[in-house]
C-alpha cells in the first residue's frame, strides 16, 4: 500500500514509519494539517493515517477536505480523542476506521489489511512491472512472452507486494508479513517454494534474487 502518516509526534512517527516500511508499505510522512490536506490528494495514497491533533489546521478539517473530493484514499483516524461522541463526528465525517491512542501496532496492521479488502472488494487492479502484468480480479498474471498463467493465492500476494515495489529489494520477513498476514506457523522456505513456483510459471529473471537482501521485480521489462 502507498501510506500518507500525518502524525506530528515524531516518536510515534517514527516507529510507524519503521514498521509499515518493515511491512513492504510505501510511507510519506507529513508533520501539520495544511500539508496533509494539500498532499493526500496529489500522492495517489491508498490509505492516509490521520491524527486529528494536527497543528495549523485539525485533523477532522483534513477529513472533510478529504471527503470533500469525488474520490480519495481510505482514512484510518489515529488519536487520542476516545469519547463516543469523537468517534461517532470522525466516522459520520467520512473515517473509514478510527483508532484511539494508545493503540498496539497488531491492531492497526489488522485495521489496514481490512481496508485493503474493502479497496480491492470493488476495483480491478492491474500492476506492470518487469514485462509482467498481474490481473488481481482475475487472479491472472501474463509473463513477458504474453502468456498469461493462474495464481493461488498466495503466489498472488507474493506477486503483489513486489510488483507495488518494482525495483525495491524485499526480505524474507517482509513478503512472510505480506503474504501470511500475522500467521505464527511459517516454515521457513515458504517463500522460496513460492518464488520458485512463480519463476516456473512467468520465467527463471521474472523474479531476482539478491544474495543476503531478499527479491526484487525489475522496475523496467
């Protein structure tokens, strides 16, 4: 996912950008309200992380600017503002999720994985990247021959996180957290079973590996 944090506590910050980043998340991070409502729009986010505390302009006039457009990413409200009466105003502003502070990161990951589902749930996305194009309505990828294969689910997830990062180097750890979403019981050449099948089906270069990093989807064919 492409994340916009608006988060001006540069501790809590800090360690989210460090985790949704461990997560293989894109994240800009902008620190007052004037800039997160000028740049939500512009960054073509899939979801925005929003303190309503927000210096120069609240949060909950970010919301609405936000909802004002025809369309616009997903906002998940992040504050300390926990009485009945807030989260009813933040939701019926056009929150998608509100989340009251102190919150355990386990939760928030659960919160944008839900999200994520509503998103995909009523669009047809399609990625490019390395001469492959993956169809995640149809399940489909089409290798750079055009010949276009079935994916499990998982090959799909897979697929994903490294597609949405074209020429990023993903570790092992971060395509376990995209693909098994929280599961303890992992074995530990998952991922490799799972490259290895995909490179079966796109190519034996579809997917590249970097001794000692992690994988990587070239970001041109």
């Amino acid at each position: 996912m492409r994340i916009l944090l608006a988060e001006d506590d540069p501790m809590i910050a800090g360690v989210l950008v460090q985790r949704l980043v461990e997560d293989a998340h894109v994240v800009e991070h902008v620190d007052d309200g004037p800039t997160a409502a000028a740049f939500a729009p512009l960054g073509d986010f899939d979801v925005v992380l929003l303190d309503l505390g927000l210096p120069g302009l609240d949060g909950m006039d970010v919301l609405r600017s936000l909802r004002a457009e025809e369309a616009g990413p997903a906002v998940i409200v992040m504050t300390a503002r926990g009485r009945l009466e807030e989260k009813v105003a933040g939701l019926d502003a056009g929150a998608d999720d509100y989340l009251t502070k102190p919150f355990a990161y386990e939760e928030l990951r659960a919160r944008l994985r839900a999200v994520g589902r509503r998103g995909t749930a009523h669009t047809s996305a399609v990625l490019r990247a390395g001469g492959i194009t993956l169809d995640e309505s149809a399940a489909t990828a089409t290798g750079p021959g055009g010949e276009v294969v079935p994916l499990t689910r998982r090959e799909l997830a897979l697929l994903r996180a490294l597609m949405m990062h074209p020429g990023m180097v993903l570790s092992r750890g971060q395509l376990e957290a995209q693909v098994y979403e929280g599961e303890v019981e992992i074995e530990s050449n998952a991922i490799d079973f799972l490259i290895r099948r995909l490179r079966g089906k796109l190519g034996p270069e579809s997917i590249r590996n970097v001794r000692g990093l992690g994988w990587t989807i070239p970001r041109l064919p």
